[in-house]
C-alpha cells in the first residue's frame, strides 16, 4: 500500500513498517485503544502523517522511520513448537524464538513435531516466492523410523543415505521441492514406518548445520544472494 494524498499512511500500515504487528494485528491494537495519535484515540482505517504525528502503543511513542532493510533469520525450530505468531489455543510459537524488535514471520510451515531449518523474514515478496510450489525449492529431511523397511520402501520412499542402526530403527533422507503439509508423515504411515525423528536440514540454498536447536542465526552471504536470485527471478516471470 502506497502512502495515501499528501504524504499519509494508513495507521495499520504505519505499525506493520515499524515493526509493531502486523496489519490485523494492528487494527485490533487500534479497535481496543491501545494506540493513540497526538494524544487521542483514532478511529479504524484512519490515516497519518508520519513525519509529523505522534503514535504510541501502551504509552509507548513508536519510531517514525520505518525499517530501510528487509531481514531473513534461520530458526533451528524445536519440537513441541507452533509455527506461527499466535496460537489462539494458547500453544507455543516461534514468535517466542524471535527477536521482537522486527516483525518476522515464518516461511512456509512444519508441522510441530517436526524440528529443522525454518526461514522467518520481513520480506513478503521473498515469503511467496519461497512457499509457492513453483518456486522449486528443495527441501530435504533426515528421518528416523521404525518398521520394516525393505528395498522396494526404499525405492518407493526415494530414500537416500539409507543407514540401518543397532537398535532395528532405519535413518534416511527425503527430499521434496513441493512439501505437503505432513506430506512426509502420510507417506511413511503408508510404507507403514512410525517415524520417531524429522527434521529439516536444509531449505534451498540454506543449510542448518551447526546451528543449535531453538537458536537463529542470519543468513550467509552466499544464501542471502540464491534467495534474493529466486526472488527476482521469479518476479520477472
């Protein structure tokens, strides 16, 4: 959205810039009156000037200038743990693993059992780029199952680094450029394995590695550049 006739910005609009909620979230903060302009309650859908108006939320004056740069972080998300920013059930979130100063979100979603690589960024064009199948981007899981697991579930699963353990549990690789929700979970379940781990080590160009589970960290050089790639070619399609 575009700033409105001489130089003024819907109120929502002017929060989600500032990393304050998103634009929904923002109207509620708005219909509750926990926002103020120079002093009074606005009305919902008005429109400000940024440069000259004073908003606060709870007290709080929120900064005028909105962020120049997009960021993209890498979540090792854990186990137990929701992938949004609000659970109306009250359940955790990833928002909780986040910093607060920017207003990220995630890209794409694993289911919460589900551990691994999570990309969570402020660019909404490089958020519908990455989820959209078109996009191609391949996704690869380590998974950890029980059950019978002959050549023919191999081949049928597309398993890759097959390693049998000790204990009778299989471990083996799956990659998928569309990824389903539970789409993993549903094809194992047919082979009939019961998966004990999943996790997403890599997300296109950007690998989990070392990162320890429930930390972020921000993008390589090299990754930022293949997304930033993705993106612009997908935009000039």
């Amino acid at each position: 959205m575009k700033p409105t006739a001489g130089g003024k910005l819907r109120l929502n609009k002017f929060l989600a810039d500032r990393g304050v909620a998103s634009r929904r979230a923002a109207d509620e903060l708005i219909r509750h009156g926990h926002v103020t302009v120079n002093g009074r309650r606005p009305a919902l859908g008005e429109s400000i000037d940024p440069a000259a108006d004073i908003v606060s939320v709870n007290g709080k004056r929120v900064r005028k200038e909105a962020f120049a740069e997009h960021v993209t972080l890498v979540l090792n998300k854990p186990a137990g743990i929701i992938t949004t920013m609000d659970d109306e059930h009250g359940r955790p979130t990833v928002a909780k693993l986040l910093p607060s100063s920017r207003r990220l979100f995630p890209i794409g979603r694993l289911d919460a059992e589900t551990t691994g690589v999570l990309l969570c960024t402020t660019d909404g064009g490089l958020a519908r780029v990455l989820a959209h199948p078109s996009s191609g981007i391949v996704k690869r899981y380590v998974v950890t199952a029980r059950g019978s697991m002959p050549s023919s579930t191999i081949a049928a699963l597309n398993a890759r680094d097959y390693l049998r353990s000790p204990d009778g549990s299989h471990r083996f690789t799956i990659e998928l450029s569309e990824g389903r929700n539970r789409q993993i979970r549903r094809l194992c379940a047919q082979a009939g394995l019961r998966i004990l781990s999943l996790t997403r080590t890599a997300f296109g160009p950007v690998r989990l590695g070392g990162l320890k589970i429930g930390c972020t960290r921000e993008l390589e050089p090299h990754e930022a550049r293949e997304l930033n790639r993705l993106r612009d070619e997908h935009s000039r399609r």
